[in-house]
C-alpha cells in the first residue's frame, strides 16, 4: 500500500473509532460515510476513491435522503 494511501486510510479509521462516538450516529447513508471512504479508497486508490468520498461527504446535508449507496466496483476490461 502506497504511504499517502495507507495515511489516508489510518486517519479514517481514527476518526472512525475515536471522533465519531463522540459525534452519534448521525450518517443518513448505509455504509457510513467513513466506511465508505475507506472502502473507496482501498479498491480504487488515493486519486479516485479520494472524488468518491468527497462526492460522498458533499451529499451529507438534511436535503438529501440518503440511504443505501455502495462504493461502485472498478471497471474491469474485457479480455480477448
């Protein structure tokens, strides 16, 4: 795992079990929007799984209905 990636993915997980408990749970999406960032970023990397989670966390608003919303899975060529 790249370093960058591997910061990205540790400082998730410790918003996760440190700020976040303190916060409630207060995600209106299933998986929460810290699984998420995890998820995306672990299966598509710093670049593209960093726009998912901002695009994840920018509808994190009392306007948006939520509910569930799974990391899309990498496209995959096709073989010959």
């Amino acid at each position: 795992m790249q370093p960058l990636l591997w910061l990205a993915v540790m400082l998730i997980k410790g918003y996760r079990y440190f700020i976040s408990p303190l916060l409630g749970q207060n995600c209106r999406f299933y998986p929460s929007c810290s699984a998420y960032a995890e998820e995306a970023l672990t299966t598509h990397g710093l670049l593209k799984g960093g726009w998912l989670s901002a695009k994840r966390i920018g509808c994190c608003h009392p306007w948006h209905a939520g509910g569930y919303d799974p990391v899309p899975q990498p496209i995959k060529p096709p073989k010959p």
